[in-house]
C-alpha cells in the first residue's frame, strides 16, 4: 500500500482516504463520494478496513464487531473505490508494539472519559494509517464529532501534509443516525434507539423559544426523558463549544450537543449543532 501510494505521488496523483472499521453502510459510501469528487476522476480513492482493537476497551464489542469483508468488497466496488487496504492484526502492531500517539486536551470530555485509553488506540492508528496510505485528503464522519476534532487537532500538531474533511451524518428516513452496531438493535431495540435523535429535536426546538438555558437542569430532564424508554441508559450528555470542545454551563444557538445512550446492550452516539 504505501510502495503504491509513493509512486502515486510521484505522478501526480492524488489520493482521497476513507479510514473504516468495515461493515459498510450508507453513510460510509457517502464519505467515499465525497472523497471522489475532492480527488476527482483522476485520482485515487482508498477504503481502509480494520477493527482497531487498540481503541476498545477489555468489555466492549471488539470480538463481536460486525464484520462481512466480502459485502464490503462489492459496496466500494459499486462506488468506484480505487483500492481497499484490509490489513492483518499482524501487519499493523508488529512485536514488540510500544509507540502510540496521545492528544491530551480535547480527548478528555465525553468520549475520552466515559472509554478511558479509546482515543489513545483512535490516533495511534490514524496517524499509521496516513502514513501508510499518504493520502492528499482524508475523509471522516461528523457522527463522531469528537474524534473528528480529535483527528484534526492531531494533524495540525504533528504537522502531517493532508487535508480532514468532515462530511455531515447520514441519517435513515426516521433519523436514526448509520452505524455499523445498528445491526444489534433487534426487535423493539430500534424503535427504541430513535430517542437520541429525539432528545436533539427536543432540544433544539427549546432553543428556538429560549435564548438560553441552564446545561444541568437540561441535562436532567433529557435523562428522564431519555430513560422512559425501557431499555435505554444514558451514558452522558453533554453540551460544549464546537471548537474547544469545552462544556458550557449555558446552552443557546451555535452551542453543540452529544450524548451516549446504551439502548439494551448496544452503545449508541449522536450529535448535532443547536
């Protein structure tokens, strides 16, 4: 991969990056076409695909992650996807492993807090994966905010020659926001899940008609709200700026919302601007 990505660049050739953990869906392609009309018809455009098992905590899903890398071939085929680079365990973390790459401010909060070490394994693959593949751009979703911001902040520090893009959430028709643990939200779990973007709704429409609220009471009555649903546990909620990622005590327009819902065992997140 990077012996093809350095002779790409030697001609010229520019290279467009959709970093993946697999098991594609709408919202992935849509980052793919993104980054086909960034490089255009004659660059290139690479999918990545590997579970990071660095970025998962000892009781999350790493083992159980939905993976069907045949499927996956044929979505970017039917997109026009240059080239998928699907390495080994083996191949990324050779023995001995002992260097990783660690932002330690805007990593902290929401994310960074409620999976300690998550964005310690979230940059260290990143910053392997640019390196291997040089891309000239490289696309992420907005559906994780935080680790976009976190990606961004990364590549300014340590100086890497690309451009981050983050491309809007895909939504299903109801808002549910895509996402590969989808596929565990059988039976009424589904019906469930849409209260994270509910809650956003509902707050958004409380912002219309106030200029400003007070972030704690607001974040108590989403709770409430928010574990009506049977099997829904909120993790956190959290309203912060869209730029320090610092949280606000008060929330008015331009303030930016996110929240972790655990809906039966499936952990969900979404967030939006305000």
């Amino acid at each position: 991969m990077q012996r093809q990505a350095v002779q790409w660049r030697r001609q010229g050739v520019r290279i467009g990056f959709v970093p993946t953990m697999g098991y594609l869906h709408e919202g992935h392609m849509s980052l793919v076409r993104r980054a086909r009309r960034v490089v255009g018809r004659s660059g290139r455009v690479v999918v990545s695909i590997y579970v990071n098992p660095t970025q998962f905590g000892p009781r999350e899903d790493f083992s159980r992650y939905p993976r069907d890398l045949k499927r996956d071939h044929e979505l970017c085929r039917r997109e026009g996807v240059d080239v998928i680079f699907a390495p080994s365990d083996v191949e990324i973390y050779s023995r001995p492993f002992s260097t990783f790459v660690v932002e330690e401010e805007i990593s902290q909060s929401m994310e960074g807090r409620s999976r300690p070490g998550h964005f310690r394994g979230v940059t260290t693959i990143v910053a392997k994966l640019f390196n291997i593949v040089l891309p000239d751009v490289a696309i992420f979703g907005a559906k994780d905010y935080q680790q976009a911001a976190v990606v961004q902040r990364m590549v300014r520090d340590l100086n890497f020659p690309l451009r981050v893009i983050v491309s809007d959430t895909t939504r299903e028709k109801d808002g549910l926001a895509m996402s590969s643990r989808n596929k565990y939200l059988v039976g009424g779990l589904r019906a469930q899940a849409l209260v994270l973007w509910q809650s956003i709704k509902k707050v958004q429409a409380l912002v219309k008609k106030k200029r400003r609220l007070n972030a704690a009471a607001l974040k108590e009555q989403l709770q409430k709200f928010i574990e009506l649903q049977p099997d829904a546990k909120v993790d956190y909620i959290e309203f912060f700026d869209p730029v320090t990622l610092k949280a606000m005590n008060d929330v008015s327009t331009g303030t930016h919302m996110a929240l972790a819902v655990f809906v039966g065992n499936t952990r969900l997140i979404d967030n939006a601007r305000l």
